[in-house]
C-alpha cells in the first residue's frame, strides 16, 4: 500500500465510542498507507490538517482538495467516519479513472439493525490517481466555486469540466459497511426519512452480525 494515501474525512460528530472502533478497523486495512485525517477538532494519527469551515458538500471536497494536494503517493481513497473499510476495497487501483466501490451494505441507526445492499456511487468509497483528482478539481472550483449540486468526481453532470466522464466502479472482494445517521450533513438522515434497500441480511462477511455494529455506534 505504500503507494496510496487514505484521506480521512471527519467532523468530529460520531460517537467517541465508534470513532475509536472505526480508527482501529480503518488502521487494519490500510496497512502501511500514508493517511491524512482531515478533522474540526485536532487529532493524533497521520497528519492531521484541520478544517475551519462548518460542514457542507462543497467543503467536503475542498477537503479532499487539499489531501490529495499534500499527499506525495500515486493514488488516494477517501475514508469517511462512517464507513467500515476491509483490506480488499484499499487493493484496488484504477486507470486514469475515479474509481467507486459498488459492494456497499448500509445500516440505518435509527431502526432495526438490518444491513441493505446498496451499490451505487459515493465519495467514501472513491480510489483514483492522486494527479486526477488535484487536476479534477481544481478545475471545478475554477469554474463552478460556489455550486453546491456537483457532487462525486466522474459523473458531473450538465457541466463543461473536461474530467466528467472518467467513471469507474469496481466490487471488492469483501464488502464495505456505510452507517447513516443524524450526525450527517444529508437532510434525510438528520430527518430520519432515508429509506433501506430490497435486498437485506442481517449477516455479512467480515462485519458479521448488523446488531453487532450497531451495538458500536450507540452513544
């Protein structure tokens, strides 16, 4: 992994609990990955930057904007707070391409701990080219600075940014876990209101049981 950087993105707001669950299952699979934590409130592992601005999509990648400028390795891969990583989902490497992990199985925390497949893009799952993404989205803040409906890099839809059709996704071997929450910037997760997928398992691999994780997010 020495040629990846991991930028983790947080504002601080998960239970201290999880926090320190989620930092001992994320240092378990990067290995010897460099890691940037990009956090509100100061803290202890890799190098830490601290982010002023209040919570927001457009500051989550100025965020990211500014891991990938100080990362030195080849590629990066977003990790968020919220979000469980096995080893197999930081393996992958893409070509010249923003490439998103499709093996997703979410929980919702305010109701019965089941887990949903649901495999469509988002920035925490994101592995690309370091270069790219500095390019990508420099170019967007050059021209879209203040629009906050342009989303995940690769699918920027309705825009003249030259980097809108590099897309990619791929399915790790083990699947990642998503948590959705009051504590996130979505209004149908702070309302309670995000619906679960079809396809349910109150077991996963790696994870295990759903009340298990949940027991771990629990203030």
């Amino acid at each position: 992994m020495k040629d990846l950087t991991v930028i983790l993105l947080t504002v601080n707001k998960v239970p201290e609990k999880w926090a320190k669950f989620h930092k001992e299952k994320l240092l378990e699979a990067t290995g010897d990955a460099d890691i940037i934590t990009i956090s509100k409130e100061p803290m202890d592992w890799g190098l830490n930057l601290i982010q002023e601005e209040e919570p927001s999509v457009i500051n989550i990648y100025k965020q990211l904007l500014r891991g990938a400028q100080q990362a030195t390795t080849e590629y990066i891969a977003v990790a968020e707070d919220d979000c469980l990583y096995p080893k197999s989902h930081f393996e992958y490497r893409p070509r010249d391409m923003f490439a998103y992990n499709h093996h997703r199985w979410g929980l919702l925390t305010w109701e019965d701990p089941v887990y949903y497949f649901r495999p469509r893009i988002s920035n925490s799952t994101l592995i690309a080219p370091r270069e790219l993404v500095v390019k990508a989205l420099e170019e967007r803040f050059r021209l879209y600075p203040n629009n906050s409906s342009i989303r995940e890099l690769g699918r920027e839809r309705g825009t003249r940014l030259s980097y809108r059709n590099k897309l990619d996704y791929f399915y790790s071997y083990e699947p990642l876990v998503f948590l959705s929450h009051v504590y996130a910037i979505d209004p149908t997760e702070i309302e309670q209101r995000k619906q679960s997928g079809k396809i349910k398992a109150y077991h996963i691999p790696v994870w295990g049981r759903a009340e298990e994780i949940m027991e771990k997010f629990d203030d």
